[in-house]
C-alpha cells in the first residue's frame, strides 16, 4: 500500500486591520507561508482622501513587496518646501523636493495595497473581532458574527483605537498620550501656488499646505491647541485657520478662500500610543495599534511597512513567536520612540502648550534623541558583526 506523502502544517495568523501595517503585515506573513485572515471591522475601510507620505525606508519596502506600479501610479515625489515663521512678519525659508519621498492619498493608497494582496489571504471586511482566548498552543478568536476559530499568532494592526491592545494590554485611556492639541484638516478646491509645500508655526499654530499633484486641490493640516474640557468647534477652527494661512503670503490668499469654502473638513486629536511593551504571549501589536507618532509626523508609513517585514522576517528564524515579537520590538522601537519624541517636542515647541518653556521643549527633545543612539549602535554592529559572519 503506498504511503500518503502529507506537507507541512501552515501556521495560522490573524490579522485584525487592513489599513498600511494590517495589509502589510498580511502579505509578508503569507510570503514566508502563513495561512493569513485578514479581518477589519468596517466594510468600508478607507474613506479618508488625506494626504498619505512615504519615506525613503517604505518606497524601498513597498517595492520589496512587488509594488512598484503602486508607486508608479497613485503617488507623487514630494514636492519642494517653504518653511514660514515669524510673528510681525513672515520669514521664509526654501527647501528643495526630494525624490526618494512620496506622497499619495491615503484612500487610494491604501485600497491599491489591499488589492495587491495575494489571492491566498482570506480577508473579511465588516467583520470585527470580540473576543480572544489565550489556550495552551493558540488563541481563540470570537467574531462579530458569531463565529469563532483558533490561530497560532495574532497581528493587532487595527491602528489608534485599537480593539487587540483593549483585550490584551491596555485601555485606551492607560496607552494614549494626549496634549491639548487637535488637527484641523481641509481640502480646498484650489492648486497651491507653483506646487510648492508651505510648512509655516505662527500664531500658536503649526500648519502644513501641501499640493495634491493628482489633482488641482490643497490640503491644509493645520495643528492647534484645544482645551480638553472644551467641545471643539469645528467651524471656528476652520475659520481661525484660514485666518492664519491668509496671512502667511500674498500666495496663500486664494487657498485661503477656498478652504473656507470647502465641506471636506475634518477634525481629529494629536495622539501617540505609548506603551512598555506591544506583545503578550502569542499577541502582538504592529503599526499605530503599538507605536501611533501621529499623522503630523509623516513617519506612520515607515513604521508599519518596515514592521511588518521586520516582524515576518523574525518569524521566519524561529517557532517562538514570543522570541520573534521581542526581536520586533528591539528593531522598530527605537525608531518609534525617537519620531515619537521629535514630533511631539515640535507641535509643543510651536504651538506652546501645556504651559512649558521652549527651552525645557528642545532640551526634553535632545535628551530623547541622544537616549536612542546606543541601542541604535547596538543593532548596527549586531547586523556588522552578522555579515561578517556570513
């Protein structure tokens, strides 16, 4: 009687988020042979038209993923700068574009990469996650609809307001930080006088004007201090914030008059998640679920595409998945914590929140940055001493 040949086992993932790391975090898991389930509470997942960067890091790792037609067809190199400050009158500063940078809108953006992914990734949208068991060798998972099922590992990429970190550990209030501050942004109908971004602290406000290449609109990002026991008031806000990029410039007038006229305004908090640590026994956190720095940074796309191959990778080396998570978190903490303190110390610095002195702002920034560079050393000459081994 012939013997039945029977392949390996595939372990199992779920992925609960399909925004940039859920997605992400989906395709390099089924690249190295999990059997993936790609789940997101919203039918609709990606509304949002804003604006969306990519640095260096993640167009490299965004190629690696077979995405160069992405790159090619829904984003756009970042354009050159005008950095305005100043209080009795606008100072300027122009910085050149850089080409290794792209931007892109988040919306189109991301539906293309959830596209991209294989046909093998199961993926269930308008189905959120209730529940999760830890057992002896796996996790139980429940399911809005009533279903459950069990998986060797859990990906929590389901970003700021994350249900994952809710179940295994922290709530929202012990795991984000807030300061006072809210986002203000508008698509105005207008193009951005000669395409180039204006990035401007005045009046206790830190705006970013950039152009949409794809189209002849604006987007105006603008970061302003709100009481926390205020309930914003959002056209007030907008009208404020026009107020200020009209006197930015002759230049900005006409921005500013289309911004007013818009009814594509949203408003949303400045928020980091900050937690000691983003894994716990076969559970782990990726992308904003773990590390939010905050869309004013424009480092969340480097963060999640870069963990997710990060974390794919460390899987790959071993079967212990709590050994892969704390070699995640030893490679993209680091940088997490650094964008997170840089970006934090420059709204504050610009807006004057929380009552602090910009001195003690820069001072607290550099301490952090100098607080990163031996843990990054570290990891520099562990990947030297690797390659010469090699």
């Amino acid at each position: 009687m012939a013997s039945e040949t029977v392949g390996p086992v595939r372990r199992r993932a779920l992925v609960v988020g399909c925004g940039m790391a859920g997605c992400a975090a989906a395709w390099w898991l089924e690249h190295e042979g999990w059997e993936v389930v790609l789940v997101d509470k919203e039918v609709e997942p990606y509304p949002s038209s804003y604006l969306l960067q990519l640095d260096a890091q993640a167009v490299r790792v965004l190629r690696l993923m077979g995405g160069q037609e992405i790159i090619d067809q829904v984003t756009f190199a970042a354009p050159a700068m005008s950095v305005r400050w100043g209080t009795r009158r606008v100072r300027e500063l122009k910085i050149d574009g850089d080409g290794e940078w792209r931007l892109a809108r988040r919306s189109v953006l991301l539906s293309r990469l959830f596209a991209h992914l294989p046909a093998t990734v199961q993926t269930r949208l308008g189905v959120g996650l209730e529940a999760l068991e830890h057992r002896s060798h796996d996790v139980l998972a429940r399911f809005s609809d009533g279903s459950t099922e069990s998986f060797d590992m859990v990906v929590g990429a389901d970003g700021l307001h994350s249900t994952v970190r809710r179940l295994t550990l922290a709530s929202q209030a012990h795991s984000v930080y807030l300061n006072g501050l809210s986002h203000v942004w508008i698509n105005a109908d207008v193009p951005l006088p000669d395409g180039r971004a204006v990035i401007a602290s005045r009046e206790g406000m830190l705006s970013l004007i950039y152009p949409f290449l794809d189209t002849d609109q604006t987007s105006v990002m603008a970061v302003v201090p709100v009481p926390s026991v205020t309930t914003p008031d959002e056209s007030m806000l907008v009208e404020r914030v026009c107020d200020m990029v009209e006197r930015l410039g002759p230049d900005m007038r006409a921005v500013a008059v289309a911004a007013r006229k818009s009814r594509d305004t949203k408003l949303t908090r400045f928020s980091q998640v900050r937690l000691p640590r983003w894994y716990t026994r076969r559970v782990v956190l990726l992308g904003d679920s773990a590390h939010c720095i905050d869309p004013v940074s424009g480092m969340g796309a480097h963060a999640s595409l870069q963990g997710a191959k990060t974390l794919a990778e460390s899987l790959r080396d071993t079967d212990d998945v709590t050994a892969a998570f704390a070699r995640l978190e030893a490679e993209i903490r680091p940088f997490a914590k650094t964008a997170q303190s840089i970006t934090a110390r420059a709204v504050e610095f610009s807006t004057g929140v929380q009552g602090r002195s910009r001195v003690a702002t820069l001072a607290g920034g550099a301490g952090d940055l100098l607080a990163t560079i031996p843990a990054a050393l570290t990891r520099f000459n562990s990947r030297r001493r690797a390659v010469r081994r090699a």
